[in-house]
C-alpha cells in the first residue's frame, strides 16, 4: 500500500497517470463513463460546486470521464480535479462522498493498468475544497500553490530516481517494441444465442481475474471471471441471466484495458 501513514478519508489521489494518452484512446472509457454519468450523478452529489465548476463538469475533459468510469462504482463522487499544468501532470485527485468508497477504491484499483501504466493510489493528505465547503471548514487562501508545490517536489524525487536506474535498462513502452495485437479482429465462428456467459477475446497477456471483476462486477447479476490459462488473451464472465449479460456486454465492448487491445466481447457457446 501507498499510504503510509495517512489516515483515511473521502478523497484519494493518484498519481502515474499516462499522460501521452490521444483523445481518440479515450473513446472506451468515454462509452461506459456516458451511461454512469447521468446514473449516478444527481444533484445531491453536486451541491456544494459553484455553477461555474458544474459547467466545467458537463464538458469534461477526456480524463475525467475517464477516471469517472473507473472510479464511479465504488460510490457517488463528489469531485475530480485533475489539471494540465507541467507540476501537475500525471496526477489526479477523486473525492467520494464516503471514505469506505475511497478505500474500496484504494485497494482494488491499487496498481490497475490505466493505457498501459499501473496507478498509483493512496489516500489525499488534506481535505478537498469540496468537502471543506460542505463541513464548514473551508479557509481560503494559497492552498493551490502549496498542492502544486508538494506534487512538485515528489515528481522530482521520483523522476530522479527513474533516472539513475534507467540507464542500460530497455524499455518496452515509449517508442519501445510492443506485443502483436489481432487489433480486435471479429471471431470467425458464428455467433452463439443469447445467454448468462460472456466470451472475452483479444485481452492483453497480463490481464488477471481481479482486473476483469472491477470492469465487469458494476453491472447487476455479476458472479463470477473465469480465466483460462492454457489461452492467454481470452476469458468467461458469468451474470445472473442474459439480460444482465447482455447490459455489460453493450457497455464493454471495444474496453481498452491496453490501447492496443480493445476486448471483443460475444455470447459464449453452450
């Protein structure tokens, strides 16, 4: 875990985000964060934003919605704030309205390939505005500032040591070479009849189990991913009845765990 001693509260922070994602890589999470949007953000959740910061949210930008989808089914999210300055790239901030939302969320999404990089996850050191505002607390000031110059000073320690142990080390990422993918060619078989079990294809060969429950256990009826591990790259999901499955299947299709992988999803044989 990367909190240390910082005691839970409603608002977590991450940090490892790529940020050389292209607009058109967001389309996926885009997908699932359109349906959950209108769903679960209602106007209790949204009270204490000025109607400036409500306009800002309904044109999200890329990453919100992105984060949004992500983040969303571990409970109401009051705020996301992630900026595009040089100190805080890389970085964002999600604010819950409980903190058992926030450490369900530190602890499955803990390490979670977002486009590639593994997130980095921990409870925020100091309150959100949001939540400040909300309980009375709020005091205004250089607050800003000194978030940026926190986030500055850890980017430089980290990217320091990135430096030092990446000489003579290959990367493969960034330019590096990649995996073939089958680019999310359709299945030659014929499609199967609509059933409680989906068949995954075209999954990244580091996907797991617990990657694939927190896409898919959002929706109603989840039991259960099976894995098949003699085939790397495709997997089973398991609903309550087809109707279910086929809620997760229309949201999911084309998700990018890799953005070189987007999952073809269909109706398993029986």
């Amino acid at each position: 875990m990367l909190t240390g001693d910082i005691p839970p509260n409603q608002t977590i922070y991450i940090k490892n985000l790529n940020e050389k994602v292209k607009k058109e890589e967001f389309g996926c999470y885009e997908k699932v964060a359109s349906k959950l949007w209108w769903d679960e953000f209602d106007l209790g959740a949204i009270a204490c934003f000025s109607t400036s910061s409500v306009v800002e949210f309904w044109n999200f930008h890329e990453l919100k919605r992105s984060l949004y989808a992500l983040f969303s089914q571990y409970g109401r999210i009051l705020d996301i704030v992630a900026l595009k300055t040089p100190k805080l790239r890389g970085q964002a901030w999600v604010v819950f309205s409980e903190v058992t939302a926030a450490s369900n969320a530190v602890r499955q999404m803990q390490n979670f390939p977002f486009y590639d990089k593994p997130m980095r996850i921990q409870y925020a050191k100091g309150k959100s505005d949001c939540i400040a505002k909300a309980d009375g607390s709020y005091v205004p000031g250089d607050k800003k500032k000194k978030q940026e110059e926190k986030a500055e000073k850890r980017r430089r320690g980290e990217d320091g040591q990135q430096t030092a142990s990446a000489n003579g080390v290959r990367a493969d990422s960034n330019g590096g070479p990649t995996a073939p993918t089958r680019h999310g060619k359709p299945s030659t078989q014929e499609a199967a009849a609509p059933n409680n079990i989906l068949f995954l294809e075209n999954l990244p060969r580091e996907t797991t189990a617990s990657m694939l429950e927190v896409l898919f256990s959002q929706y109603p009826g989840f039991r259960e991913v099976r894995m098949v591990e003699s085939k790397p790259g495709i997997a089973f999901v398991e609903y309550e009845d087809d109707i279910q499955s086929s809620v997760a299947m229309q949201n999911l299709q084309a998700f990018k765990i890799n953005p070189q992988y987007p999952m073809a999803i269909s109706f398993a044989k029986k």
